[in-house]
C-alpha cells in the first residue's frame, strides 16, 4: 500500500514537472522579449499607450516587450537592414507604400496576411503591397500645412486653387519648408508628388503637365527651407522668428489644431490651421500615403509577433489611430470622430496620383530619383554632413585624450 502510495505520489510530482501550468516552465516562456521597430511619433500625442494595450489583451508582461523608437520610418527600415543577418526586431511598424520597395529588395520582410484582413480596405491592401510584406494600419494624403494667423485667404487668395508653380510665382517658395526626401517619408511623398505632377522625360513620363519635376527644384531650391525630419520642420514652422508658415505635412494636420483633447480649440471653432493640395488641371492634386505593420523576416518571435500584427489591425487599436496618430485608420470598422473627419482632408475627396506612378515605375526610378534630387537640389548636402561629422570626430578625440 506504501509503494502504492509512493508511486502516485511520485507520478503526480513528475506530471506537475512538465506541466505547462507551472512557474518553472512559466518563467522559462516568458523569457523572450518582443521587439518592434517604429518612428517617435507613432500614436503619441495625446498618447495611446500602445505595448500597454497589446500586454492587456494578450497577456504578455509588458516588462516582455521592447519598444525601440527610431527618428523616422526610413529610419526604421535603414536600421532593419543593417540587421537583416541577425535580426533584432520582430516586428517593423511605419514603411509606407514608397519605403516598402526598398524593403522587400532589400528582403528584410517576410509576408503575413492576418487574421483580421477582411477588415482593412482591399484598395489600401492593393497601393500599398498586394503580396502583404507589410498590412496597412493608416493613412492620408500627403498636404501643404499652414498657420492661417500668418498666411491665409484673405492675405494670399492663391491658396484656395494653389498650383506647385504658384508656389514660385508667388514666392511662397520663401515660406515653405520641405522635409529631405532622402531622410524623410513625407519629404518622399512631396516628391513624388512634383514628379507626378510635371513628369520626367528622362524615363519618357509625361505626368499631368508633360515637363521636368527637376526644373521646379532647381527654381525652388534657392528660397525653399529643407528640414531633417517632419519633427525638424515642424520646428521650424512653429518659430515665427523663422517667417516658414507653411510646411509639408498631412492633410490631416488641421484636426490636431481642431480636436486635440488638451490644445485643440475645439469642434465648431475657427481652425487655426488649414491644408491644402494643388490644382493643376482643374483636379484636387495630393499624394496618398499609406503606412503598413510588418513581419521582420527571421524574427526571434514570428508567432507572438503575428499576434501582435493580427491586435495592431483590430478595432481595439485603430480606434485610437485617428485622434492620436493623426491619420484615417485602415480598419473600416474603426471609430473616427465627427471632429476629426470634418476637419481633416478624406482622400476620397482629392484626385490620388499615385495612379500615375506605377509601383513598378517608382521601384524601378526610385534611387535614381533621390540621387537627382541630391545633386541637383542639395548639392552641397553631402559634403557638409561630411564636415559636421569629421569636427565631431575631431571634437571626441580631445575629449578622449583629455579624459585620459
């Protein structure tokens, strides 16, 4: 009866051992660690806490998951491809439907169609990538941006059918900040949008009015300002000692001045602030971006990082997309509130030009035109970044031998 006894005892003790339930094997699973890759300002401002959101409903330890805020969505991809051999990441939140060719030559990706796709627009799924290396979770168009205390309707009639070439006729170009298109996403779309806009002969592409994007540049490369990052314009749109009202931004942009729950002035108000696209052709002119998750190829976690993508598309996150990152949510289902989408530009209400460009004619041109854009815009670009970064190389030597 003893040995009876013993043996349960001992047959219970060793099924406990490997049993999924107890904390020796509990510890051990949780002893990976999520990491995901986004830009600063994802879902920030008033702030959704989103590894917070994703810990609640899926039950890993928010203490399991490693946030790593880079400057910008090019960023993003920049440092994912230094790591393509041994990925830190699981996860890429931010390439948008110009950085994710670069991503998938790059073959930094790996395709993932979640769970919850059937809620995400088909047209966004098909202009952002239909092989779904990267998903959509937001977008909007791509807008000039500006402060109508310095610059508005009533001083510059020209904004209400504003042209890109009465941004020069006007010298609007002396107003304007752009961010560096071979920096920043946003600067991407805006150039884009020249290209779309004029065309480029250079590949036999007449765009809408059958000229050069690179003559505009050249005229507007003398007065124009060139920021960074949309933060460093922002920056400098907001220092009215700098005389930059206008800057490149989202068509989305009014509805923070509008909606904001601690700064907006609040629905039914004048907005401060207005966007706007161009009028060539008599159309609504405007690039749309459309920003996308993505599943890190060879990522140390595929499955909980899946499960994250699956939680990011879901109505429980894009609820907060409007109203905290600022754009349309992709989920059809997702809240977007009455504020928000009467202040805020729909991309249904423009003419896109992405259907101009062809996503095999940007992958094709996409290099070539950024490196136009550096020699012939910003030619000097280079050699100062080279400058700057020899007099800090030279500043950290003396500080190096005088600490020693």
């Amino acid at each position: 009866m003893r040995k009876l006894v013993l043996t349960t005892i001992f047959l219970v003790l060793f099924i406990f051992i490997l049993s999924p339930q107890t904390s020796m094997v509990s510890v051990n699973a949780q002893s990976y660690e999520l990491v995901i890759y986004t830009y600063e300002s994802l879902l920030a401002d008033p702030g959704y806490d989103f590894v917070e959101g994703f810990s609640n409903y899926s039950g890993v330890p928010v203490e399991n998951i490693r946030l790593v805020l880079l400057d910008d969505a090019n960023t993003v991809v920049t440092q994912a491809v230094l790591e393509k051999d041994n990925p830190n990441a699981d996860i890429l939140i931010g390439i948008d439907n110009v950085l994710i060719h670069t991503a998938k030559s790059e073959g930094i990706l790996k395709p993932y169609s979640p769970t919850i796709l059937e809620n995400i627009s088909s047209d966004l799924i098909t202009n952002l990538d239909p092989e779904k290396y990267v998903v959509p979770y937001d977008y909007g168009i791509i807008a000039l941006w500006y402060d109508r205390s310095r610059i508005n309707d009533s001083s510059n009639p020209e904004l209400t059918s504003l042209t890109l070439q009465d941004i020069l006729d006007f010298n609007l170009d002396e107003l304007l900040i752009v961010e560096d298109p071979t920096l920043s996403s946003p600067g991407l779309g805006f150039l884009l949008w020249t290209i779309a806009v004029y065309g480029d002969p250079e590949i036999n592409f007449d765009g809408l009015l059958a000229e050069d994007w690179r003559d505009w540049w050249k005229e507007a490369s003398d007065d124009i300002r060139i920021a960074s990052s949309w933060g460093a314009a922002f920056d400098l749109y907001a220092t009215e000692e700098e005389n930059r009202p206008i800057m490149v931004s989202y068509g989305t942009s009014p509805a923070y001045d509008v909606c904001h729950p601690l700064w907006g002035v609040g629905f039914g108000n004048s907005p401060p602030s207005k966007a706007t696209v161009s009028h060539e052709e008599e159309m609504k002119n405007a690039w749309l971006q459309i920003e996308g998750i993505g599943l890190v190829k060879n990522a140390p976690h595929e499955n909980i990082a899946k499960q994250f993508i699956d939680w990011f598309l879901s109505t429980d996150l894009q609820d907060n997309i409007a109203t905290n990152n600022w754009m349309y949510p992709a989920n059809i289902n997702a809240d977007i509130s009455t504020c928000f989408s009467e202040i805020a530009i729909n991309p249904n209400d423009v003419d896109i030009l992405n259907d101009l460009l062809q996503p095999s004619m940007i992958e094709e041109n996409l290099e070539d035109w950024k490196s136009d854009w550096e020699a012939e815009i910003a030619p000097f670009s280079s050699l100062f970044a080279l400058i700057v970064s020899l007099i800090f190389a030279a500043t950290s030597y003396s500080l190096i031998k005088r600490r020693k």
